[in-house]
C-alpha cells in the first residue's frame, strides 16, 4: 500500500506552474476539448453572443473556443501565469476573452452572466464548507435562469474504488501518479512525478470527495434547482463506474 503523505489545503494556489501547464496543454488531446465545449453549448440553454463565465478558466482551452463560437466570454483565474498564456493563445487565435484575476472563493462580477461553468475537478479543491460558499459565489454570478454547468470525475461515483500507481507518457514527457485516501476526511491525495524534457518535479495535490447526492443537495442550498447529469460528454446518464460527473443546474 503506498504510504501516506502531506498536502498543504491551499495546494492549488502555488500548483499551476509553467510545468504543469505545460503538461496539460500537452496531454489533453484537441477532440476533448471539442467534446467538452460541443457540451456546454449543447447545455447552456443560450446561443450566442450570450454571455459565459468560465471559473476557473486556466489556460483558457474552453473560454477561448466558446469565443470562437461567438459567446461573449469572461475567463477568471488566480493564477496570473496561466492567464497570460491564455491572453497569447487568444491574441494567436484572434480570438476576445476578457481574463480577470481572482480566487473563485471571493468571486464578484459587474453584472451577473447567463451561464457560468466550472470544469476541470475544480469543485474538489475546498472542504466541504467552503465548497457551499463557492457555489454561492457562482450562483451570485449568474442570471436567474442562468446554468451552471459543472464538470468532475473526483464524485465518489467515480473514484472508487481508488486507482492503482499509473504512469502515461505526452509528447516531452511523462506523469506517474500515486494515490491515498483518507477515509476520515473523505480526501483524495495525489503524488506525481512530472517530467519534462528530462526535468523531474514532485506534485502533490488534493481534492474533497463527494458523492453525486451531497453535490445536488449543496447546490440547492446554493440557489440552483432542476439538476440534470451526465456521465459522459455524449449526453449518456451519470451512475456508479462513471468516468465523470458533468452536472447542469438552473439558477432559481
């Protein structure tokens, strides 16, 4: 069994370096992303120029193809690294996102959106508590009628029983991966070892497991109703051996 190891709460607030973009820009194949955005549109009940708040928006693969697509998009993220590479994706592309600086746990907007999504595990990030302020924030940012539409694969549908060690190779690099779990505390923590170009760096990382019902019962307690949820991008319904959750909620 792999031993256990420490991760600090606020580990995504130093994790996103120039490494670690680097690898997911890499390792995530171009039709997942299509797959991904082909979804949300599919799901937002809006069409374009409707207005999109991607939170937390990263390197900005899903802002800047709804961009594309001709929603007016708003990408916000803590991490100032990956929002300027995101601005040079988009200024490449010809593409206009807005990008704002800021932790999604103290989100504020000028005026509320018509959808808003949450991609990426990002929901997993906070203890349970501060996950319900989270989710207050994002229903604070939609219109009413608004959809939030989030995306996990870290429900407890889905994650267990936990994975073996594995380790996948990307085009200038390889990520190997070693998981714990602690019962106690309902947490998934990750160790990886991230190479690149022959450079070797340690990551740890960890996200708050729950489980599909307790998800739909904060989101309630948020503002959002009329919950629906997928298991796939292909619209097929989420259960037990669930690759991901990808849950669509209304703003009351």
């Amino acid at each position: 069994m792999t031993a256990d190891f420490f991760v600090p709460s606020n580990w995504y607030q130093t994790f996103f370096t120039d490494s670690v973009m680097h690898f997911w820009d890499a390792a995530i194949p171009h039709a997942m992303t299509e797959a991904e955005v082909a979804f949300v549109v599919r799901h937002a009940g809006v069409h374009p120029p409707a207005s999109i708040l991607d939170v937390p928006c990263g390197t900005g693969r899903h802002a800047l193809a709804l961009g594309k697509a001709g929603f007016d998009v708003t990408g916000i993220d803590f991490t100032q690294a990956a929002l300027e590479r995101a601005a040079k994706n988009a200024t490449a592309a010809g593409v206009g996102v807005r990008w704002l600086r800021s932790n999604m746990l103290e989100l504020e907007v000028d005026e509320p959106r018509d959808a808003l999504i949450c991609m990426g595990n990002s929901i997993g990030y906070c203890e349970p508590a501060l996950t319900g302020v989270l989710l207050h924030k994002l229903a604070s940012a939609l219109c009413v009628g608004g959809r939030l539409i989030l995306d996990t694969s870290i429900c407890a549908e889905s994650l267990l029983p936990i994975q073996p060690p594995r380790a996948f190779s990307f085009e200038g690099g390889t990520y190997e991966r070693e998981i714990v779990y602690d019962a106690s505390r309902s947490i998934i923590k990750t160790r990886a070892q991230l190479t690149i170009d022959g450079s070797r760096q340690e990551l740890l990382y960890q996200h708050f497991v729950m489980t599909s019902g307790e998800l739909m019962r904060a989101l309630r307690s948020a503002g959002f109703g009329n919950c629906a949820l997928y298991g796939t991008t292909d619209d097929a319904a989420f259960g037990p051996g669930s690759p991901r959750l990808l849950l669509v909620a209304v703003r009351e």
